[in-house]
C-alpha cells in the first residue's frame, strides 16, 4: 500500500478533492489491487506487440471500478466483452471472430495499444463535469500518461494514430498537454476531432476506423 501511496501523492491529494477523503481512503486497499493487476495485464498484452512497435493508441480514463473479485480490463482475456472492445473487434481486420485472447492478439498484431489516463479506477461518470475532475487529469496527463509513454521501451511509430475513447477526459487531456503528446520524443498534435465516439457517448468503430486510417473492408 506505501508504495502505490508514494508514487502518485500528489495525484491522490487531488483525487481525494473531487470524490472526498473518506471515500478514497476506504477504496484505496481495493485501488492498489486493480492497479497492480491491471499494470500487469497491460504489461503482458505489450510484450506481444510485434518489435514492440505501436502504430496505433486509444487514450481511455481509467480501469473499471469494481468493489470486489478479478478487476476488469480491456487488455485482459479474462474480462468481460464491453462497448470498447466490441468496437476494437469492429475496427481491426480478423478481430470480430473467435475468442477474448484471439481478438487481443490480432490487435497486438496490428501495433495498437491502450494508454489509460489516471492511475486510479474509481467511477468518474458523475464527475466529469466537475472541475476538479479537470484539474485532476490535467495533472496525470503529465504524471502517468505521458510518463509512461517516455518509460516505456516500446517503439512508436513515426505515424503514430491517436484516438480518445472519453469526450470531457480528452478534453482535459487536450488543454493540460497543451495540444500535444511526446512519442519518442516526438510531439504529436492532439485535438478533439480524435474522439471516437458516437451521439451517445460510447465508442465509434467507424471513427475509430477513419481515425487509423483502416477501411471498412479492414485493410490497414
């Protein structure tokens, strides 16, 4: 628990300004969980990116909250099929059939990868007007989605493609980044029009297509 405690203290002071003290120190033992299982996962999921080379990014939020059993996350075989993946498996050619574990490697294959934006896996969806909500990812926009894209060993592609899978988490990713992320050192512009999502605010298989650059007959 000290350890997930020290690395993100600053980001957990302002988590604990938008959902409360009490609230957050009682979900923390439960944080630390679905954190270290799901690094794990995304960890393992990386490992099978051909070259290590990712020509493709979804920016998400954050894992799902769950109170208790296995966490839930889109990298793992094991999880639940959500809105996200069903729109992943609808983007990426040869995903739509066979297993959990057979559509994560086909989208391995591709290059793509899932960078979330916060470290913590609480349920934001009535949070996301507020303006701690923004402070709060403004900062980890810098502490752990552009931190872990400058740690991570992984190649990124020249003509990287990115997509963002929550409007108001873009947004705030958007204006504390200053319009940019760093791969290998290298700035990418980012900007609304890479959210990829529909009318009803879920994941857009057909943005998401246009966004990468993939066809709807699935070539690359």
């Amino acid at each position: 628990m000290q350890n997930f405690i020290e690395r993100f203290p600053t980001e957990l002071s302002e988590l604990r300004r938008l959902f409360g003290s009490d609230t957050v120190d009682d979900a923390l033992p439960r944080l630390k969980e679905i954190y270290d299982y799901t690094e794990a996962k995304w960890q393992a999921y990386a490992d099978q990116l051909p070259d290590g080379l990712v020509r493709y990014v979804l920016v998400a939020e954050a894992p799902p909250w769950s109170d208790e059993g296995v966490p839930q996350f889109l990298l793992d075989p094991a999880s639940r099929v959500r809105s996200l993946m069903r729109a992943l498996r609808a983007v990426f050619p040869g995903a739509a059939d066979g297993s959990a574990a057979d559509a994560l490697t086909i989208l391995a294959r591709h290059g793509f990868l899932l960078l979330d934006s916060i470290p913590f896996a609480m349920n934001y969806s009535a949070k996301r007007s507020s303006q701690r909500y923004e402070a709060l990812i403004r900062l980890t926009a810098k502490t752990y989605l552009q931190a872990k894209i400058d740690a991570s060993p992984l190649t990124w592609s020249p003509d990287i493609r990115v997509a963002f899978a929550v409007k108001r988490n873009a947004c705030a990713i958007i204006s504390g980044s200053g319009g940019q992320l760093l791969f290998a050192g290298r700035p990418h512009t980012i900007s609304t029009e890479q959210i990829a999502i529909n009318g009803a605010g879920y994941p857009d298989a057909k943005t998401l297509r246009d966004l990468y650059g993939i066809d709807h007959v699935g070539t690359v």
